[in-house]
C-alpha cells in the first residue's frame, strides 16, 4: 500500500465506494416549480403505462394508485417542511442570490445567503418545530460509534437508510422524497439526483472535524457530491462560546485555505448548505461546552460536476559545518552507544533519546525560543496542517552563512535557536545520523514549529512526506500530559503503527518506509503548554527511487513496546556507560 484513502468528509465518515446515483430516468420537466414539477413527471409517466396496455396483473402500476401514493408521500412532507422555501417567489429570489453568489436575506423566514468566501446558505425553521423535537429524542437514543482519526474526532450513527425509529425515519423518508430534492435544486440552480447521503452525529466536548476539501471526483460517472448540508439539532440556547461552528476558509492565489472567513453557530431546527468546489474548504471548531452536545444530520447531494485537485510543496534545505560534543549529551557519541541504538533502529525502525542535548545547550534553547517567538498567522493550507513558525522567517530558509556568523548565532540568546536548528541541518548531524541507522542522508527537510490548541497535521494525498528518518527534537515546557493529544501518529493499511508523545528534551528517530503515513493529531483545547519542535525528515535518493530498504518495517505498536530498549535508563544500565546526570556536563 502506497497511500491511505484520502480523508474527504464532513460530518459523514467516508465510506470505501461513493453510493452511485439512481439517475431519474424520466424527461426532465422545464417548468423549475418544485412542486408542480413531480405531479407533470408522474402525469407523464402514467400516461405512458396507459399506452402500453399491460394487464395490471402482469405488473403494471394502476396510474391512480400510484397519484394516491405519491400525494400521500407529497402531503407528508408538505406537512413537516416550512411552507416559506416552497413558495414559488422565494425560490425564485433565493436562487437567484445563490446562482449569482449574492448576498440575500429574506425577511419573512430569515433563510440567508452568504456570498463570502463561497457561496453558503442557512434555513431557519426548515421542519416542523414539535415533529422535529421528537426526531431529536430518537437521535439522542440511536447507538454512535465514536470515529477518530486524523482529521476529525465524533460519534456517527449506523446509516440511516435502516433506521426504523418513527420520526427519524419520516425525516429521511422526507429528505430522500423527491419533492424535497427537487425544492433543493430549485433553491440552488443545480440538478441534484435522489441518492443523498445521511447520516447523524455527535459531537460531546473536545470533539471537532478540521479543514478538508470534500472529495467531489467520481471519474467514471463524472458526478459526486455538489451540495453538503447539515440540520441541527442542538439546544435552542446554544451559543458562540459553546463551540462547534461550521467554519469556511477563504483561499489564497494557489487555492489553499488561508483564514476561516465566515462561521455558522450551529441553531435548533436549522439547515445550513454549500456549494462543493475545490476550494470550498471547511472545518467544525471544537466543542467546548461541558453540558451540551452537538446533535446533527448531514450529508450530501450529488449531481454533474466538474473538478481540479490540489498540490503544496516541502522545503528542502541546505546543511553546514558543527561539532557534535558541543551539543548532543556525550552518553551518546560513544561507538558503543551509536552500535546499540543502530541495532535498535534495525530490529524496530524507531528510537526514543531522552536528554539528548546537553543540559546547558537545552535549557539555553528554551530561553532563545521564548526570546525569538512564534508567528501569530498559523502556517497551512489548514485542509493539510496548522501550526506555528518560529517567528523570523530566516529560520526556514537558512543558508550561505559564513562560519563567523554561526559562531555569532551561538553566542547570542535570541538566535541560538538557530545555531541549534542549523546544527541539524548540519554535515556532521547527517554523519551521525548516518551512523547509528545506515541511512545516507542526500537531502533533508525542516521546520521549527508550534502546535498550539487547535494545531494539527493531516494526511492527504497530494502533500505526502518523502519515505525518510523522520527526527525531532521536543523542545517542550514539561511533562506532556497525553489526554491533551497532540502526538504523532504513524499509520499504514489504516492501521495504527507507533504514537509518539512530546519528551522534553527527547529526540525520536523513526524509518519511515513507503506505505507508512503520520500525522500529528489535534491538539485540545486542555493544554497547558503548547508542543514546540525541530521536525525533519532526511531522505537517501537511492532509498526514495526504489532501493532496497535498510529497516525491517514496524508492525504494530505493541512489539515496539515490547522490544524497544533505547530509553535513556535502560542505556545507562550498561556497565561502561555514565548516567549523565551523575556527572557535570
């Protein structure tokens, strides 16, 4: 396996194959009245069984039967949906809006239409308001299997087509009826077919879905998803400061997300929309209330569609001259050390170093990063991550310096962070590394970065990292507190590999073969300080083009705990080694 299934989801956890749509296969009626329009197509349709003359009991459908039928369908959902967006005159003005991507709102039901940052809508009161709270009942008694992954963290429903509860089934009865699909492409210009996806939430505290582009590709039929949409169902005090908003992001000159530009609060018994687009990127901010839960249905609807995929670039930077007892703890610099550990990276393919700078060099690198900061606009596209650069941009792209000018660097407290950070960018790093895992490091790539609350990395198929050593250096405050997440995650066949949390002052050193995916997941809210890091990933050309691998691959989190002896007191036990704290440094 190559690469994980690309995360492409709202609310709705994807599924491995998109449902296919059950194209309509009657004539479409040009008159764009919504409910006028399925009463011709039936009156057409029975005209047409009349002509055959089929023996009714051979099959046919009884042209009156079938009317009673579809008026009863038609009576039920006319009785639950708010009268207002069927109004021929509204449909007219709002579709107008949406098309033209105007602003508009309408004064009689308060439906809105945001043309900023791409086109979206809200539905006030869109169903009945005493059915609807009997629908709400039944969700909160449905069984949710809670999702997690890197992109989202929720609860989600078994698929609604097989609910049998009596509301909840009228509801998705009424949103797959035709009569409410048609409403919805008279309301947005856009010929929907009759498939929707559905499927209810859940959201309790601490859960969230970050930003994605929702995959709307179907290359064989050229049709996917056009319109998302979700009803909701939370409590009418709902506010603000309880989180959980449908936030969207503007995009940049290269179509990436840039800043959330508009945010909905989720409100009772109302329905918002978009577009899908390949910039119609959006996220739901983390819940925050501890009382309240984020009750929700939503899905798709599907039509023809048209689409353009993304692309971002990795940085790749350029390495200089340093002596390694200068910096790394002398315990290990030692040949024997460097044996151990490589063994260990041979039979595991991940290393955990504790104390692996000297402790004057450390507590030094923690003064320069406060001193120097961090930029306050989090770097992205937020559909692949969100973080923190150190705050002078230098930083990234740091090269053709003179050694006087190292020398500078590590002698002064706000950018001795640098000195450290090019000194693993360095020829003598790149020889160690070489050492203690064989890998012939050709090219590498860096970031010096923060995770805040709300900070995270996603996987996705067009920004994958290189096949390479992944190496970091945790810079952090503390002891890190694992419910705060944040780790990183190593994945493949869409299974959990290793998880990896902050050490202070910890380096981690992971082969990371073809096949094998990570990520950094979202950090809550409960953090008490924030995960700052060196991140880099070296990479051997031949290695990258096909070569043999020189790491046997992990297979699962439990033997690595098993078999790992790299930790820092486990390698002290060794008759000739030191502990270091024993001594000065």
């Amino acid at each position: 396996m190559s690469t994980l299934n690309k995360h492409n989801s709202l609310e709705l956890e994807d599924k491995d194959t998109i449902i296919q749509s059950k194209k309509q296969k009657l004539d479409k009626i040009s008159d764009k009245n919504s409910i006028s329009n399925i009463v011709n197509t039936i009156e057409t349709l029975g005209n047409i069984q009349g002509e055959q003359g089929t023996d009714k009991n051979e099959g046919q459908i009884d042209f009156y039967d079938y009317m009673n039928q579809v008026d009863e369908i038609k009576d039920k959902v006319l009785d639950i949906l708010n009268h207002n967006y069927t109004d021929p005159e509204f449909i007219r003005r709002f579709c107008f809006a949406f098309k033209k991507n105007q602003s508009y709102t309408d004064e009689t039901s308060h439906a809105v239409v945001y043309n900023s940052p791409f086109t979206a809508a809200t539905l006030p009161k869109i169903f009945n308001n005493e059915f609807l709270s009997h629908v709400k009942d039944e969700i909160k008694n449905l069984d949710f299997d809670p999702k997690s992954n890197d992109l989202y963290e929720f609860h989600q429903s078994s698929d609604l087509r097989i609910c049998d509860k009596p509301y909840l089934s009228r509801l998705r009865d009424a949103i797959y009826s035709e009569i409410f699909v048609r409403t919805m492409s008279d309301l947005v210009g856009i010929d929907l077919d009759y498939t929707p996806d559905l499927s209810a939430h859940k959201y309790e505290k601490g859960n969230y879905l970050l930003c994605h582009d929702d995959d709307i590709k179907d290359d064989d039929s050229m049709h996917g998803r056009r319109i998302a949409f979700i009803i909701y169902f939370v409590d009418e005090d709902w506010s603000k400061e309880d989180g959980g908003a449908l936030e969207l992001f503007n995009t940049n000159s290269q179509g990436h997300p840039d800043e959330v530009t508009l945010s909905i609060i989720p409100k009772w018994n109302t329905m918002a929309f978009f577009t899908l687009s390949p910039t119609s990127f959006h996220q739901v901010s983390e819940v925050l209330s501890s009382t309240k839960i984020r009750y929700s249905i939503s899905g798709w609807f599907h039509g023809p569609l048209n689409t353009r995929l993304s692309r971002m670039d990795f940085l790749s930077p350029t390495p200089e001259d340093f002596n390694l007892s200068d910096i790394i703890n002398p315990i290990y610099l030692s040949e024997r050390n460097k044996r151990i550990i490589l063994d260990g990276l041979h039979k595991c393919s991940y290393a955990l170093l504790p104390e692996f700078l000297r402790d004057d060099v450390f507590e030094k690198l923690m003064k320069s990063i406060k001193e120097t900061g961090w930029e306050e606009k989090p770097t992205g596209p937020a559909f692949v991550r969100r973080y923190h650069l150190l705050k002078d941009s230098e930083i990234v792209d740091f090269k053709d310096f003179e050694n006087i000018k190292i020398k500078d660097y590590r002698e002064s407290l706000v950018d001795f962070c640098k000195y450290v950070y090019e000194f693993f960018r360095s020829k003598p790093f790149a020889t160690y590394l070489n050492e203690i895992s064989n890998w012939q490091v050709t090219g590498i790539a860096s970031e010096f970065r923060q995770f805040q609350p709300g900070d995270y990395t996603l996987i996705h198929d067009q920004a994958q990292d290189r096949t390479g050593v992944d190496v970091t250096l945790f810079c952090i405050e503390g002891e890190w507190d694992k419910k705060w997440e944040g780790g990183t995650h190593y994945v493949a066949e869409e299974q959990e590999l290793l998880a990896i949390h902050p050490q202070r002052n910890s380096l981690s050193i992971t082969i990371r073969t073809a096949g094998t995916l990570r990520f950094v997941k979202y950090v809550n809210s409960h953090t008490a300080f924030p995960r700052n890091e060196m991140s880099f990933i070296f990479w051997d050309e031949e290695e990258d083009n096909g070569g043999e691998d020189k790491s046997e691959e992990v297979e699962s989190l439990e033997e690595i705990e098993a078999e790992q002896n790299l930790t820092f007191h486990e390698v002290c036990e060794n008759d000739s080694i030191e502990d270091p704290n024993s001594k000065d440094m």
